[in-house]
C-alpha cells in the first residue's frame, strides 16, 4: 500500500472519526450509569477510558473489564455489583454485534456472493457459544476467580461471595443498554466510515457497519486489540487505506488518549466512594 495515501488522508474526516470513536466511549460510560445511577459521569467516564486503554494493550481487545471490575468495585464498595454490571456488560457487547455479524454475513454470502463472509459466520458463533458456556457454569467460574483473588490477597474487595451472585436487571435498564449498545456500535461504525472517505475510498454507511462487526467477530485472535484479526475482518467488505487509517485512529492515536485521560481521574478513584 502507498504510504502517501495516508499521509495525504482528509484531516477534518480524520478529526470526525476519531471524534466519533470518543463519542462511543462516552456512550458506554452512560451505559454504565444506567446500570449504576449513583456512579457519576466522571467516574464513569474514568473507568470507561481507563478500560479501553487496557483493552487496546491487551490480547483479544479484552482485559478492559479487569478495570471495571475492580473501579466500580471500589467506588460503590461492593463486588457483587460490580461483577453483574461488568458481566451485564460483556453479555451486551459479545451478543449483540456476533448476532448481528452473523446476519449480516449471510446477507453478504446471499445477495453479494462474499463467500469469505462465512468466516465472520464460524468466528461470532464461537464468541457466542464460548461466552453462552460461561454463562451457564457461571457459579464454576466464579469459584475459580475467588479462589484466585483469595490467593493474591485481592480478597477484601469481595463481599459477599462471587458464588452467590443473581444476575438480574429490570426491563427499562435492558432497553437502555441494547439501545445505547445499539448506538455505540454505530457511532464506531460511522468513524469507520469516515476514515474510509479521509483516504478517497467509497464506502456505504450500511457496509462500514458490517465491516466493524466483522472486525469484532475476529478480534478474538489473541494479539493486542485483536491485531490481524480485526483488519482480515475489515478488508473481508473492503480491503485498502481505509482499514489502516481507521486502526491508526482506533489504536494508537485512542489509546494516547485513554491513557492521558486516565492518569488523574484513576487516580482519584482510590479515594472515592460514591453515596449510597
């Protein structure tokens, strides 16, 4: 690929992606209020920001939810409500986009003859049968992360036992969360779709859509930020500049940003304790 397609790249449409990208991180932190009212925008904002930073540095572009965890924890001082809601979360975002790539797939293997669709196909099923497992034997897993934190002496965050967690949420959460999980996914979808147009590349709103859910479906390879992955998932609607621009703006110049914002606000979160 020619390197001067880049450098020559629209920087307003550059600006907007990115723009659109923070937006999405934004959208998840009043998700994750929704869920937990008594939180705060700034903690939230903190503990989102935070996430995404680990999550881009770690394998799978997973290990944000490390950071949640312990975050909500501290603030509200109780890890069973800190385990659902990161749980509630995880469920949201592994169901919703794999659900949707899946359809989208085989739209493309149907009414565009895409036949590396069928890839994203094999890759969401796994995401979903994996996490659905997961799920199911949840009290299983719980045992096991106890007994780890009850190693590491991370125990005196647990209260009361991960055993006896009820996963529950009342309906108007769960509207609230699809609907803003929905809308996070366009909003990173549109910064997609910009990054194309920045590099000259025609794309349609319907095809960066399914170009990001793509992208999610293989991020489970486990490099950082689901590195290789999420650019084979990308380039399978459309390959060119347009992926790499979008995983510069998505990546490195995201990650810098999530970890400057971090530096004071985590800081904080040690000492804070929202009101009950």
């Amino acid at each position: 690929m020619d390197l001067k397609i880049l450098l020559k790249a629209n920087p307003s449409l550059v600006l907007l992606s990115l723009l659109a990208m923070i937006a999405s991180l934004i959208i998840a932190s009043l998700r994750l209020i929704v869920l937990k009212e008594n939180l705060g925008f700034k903690n939230s904002l903190a503990i989102w920001f935070s996430s995404q930073f680990l999550s881009n540095i770690s394998p799978t572009h997973s290990g944000g939810e490390i950071i949640r965890f312990f975050a909500i924890s501290m603030v509200t001082r109780n890890s069973k409500i800190s385990t659902n809601i990161v749980l509630f979360e995880i469920l949201l975002d592994v169901f919703i986009p794999n659900i949707l790539a899946i359809v989208s797939a085989i739209f493309f293997i149907v009414f565009r003859e895409n036949m590396l669709s069928a890839v994203p196909i094999f890759f969401s099923s796994f995401n979903i049968l994996v996490w659905l497992t997961v799920f199911l034997k949840r009290r299983k897993v719980y045992s096991i992360v106890e007994g780890f934190l009850k190693r590491t002496g991370i125990i005196k965050y647990m209260q009361p036992s991960l055993a006896d967690l009820d996963f529950k949420v009342d309906n108007f959460k769960l509207a609230a969360s699809v609907a803003l999980t929905l809308l996070r996914i366009l909003l990173v979808s549109f910064s997609i779709y910009l990054a194309y147009l920045a590099v000259g590349i025609p794309l349609k709103p319907f095809e960066a859509l399914v170009a990001y859910l793509y992208a999610l479906s293989l991020g489970i390879i486990p490099l950082p930020a689901g590195a290789l992955g999420m650019e084979i998932g990308m380039s399978i609607v459309k390959p060119g500049a347009g992926v790499v621009l979008w995983r510069i703006i998505a990546y490195y110049i995201l990650t810098l940003i999530c970890f400057l914002y971090t530096l004071v606000p985590m800081k904080k979160l040690g000492t804070l304790r929202s009101s009950k």
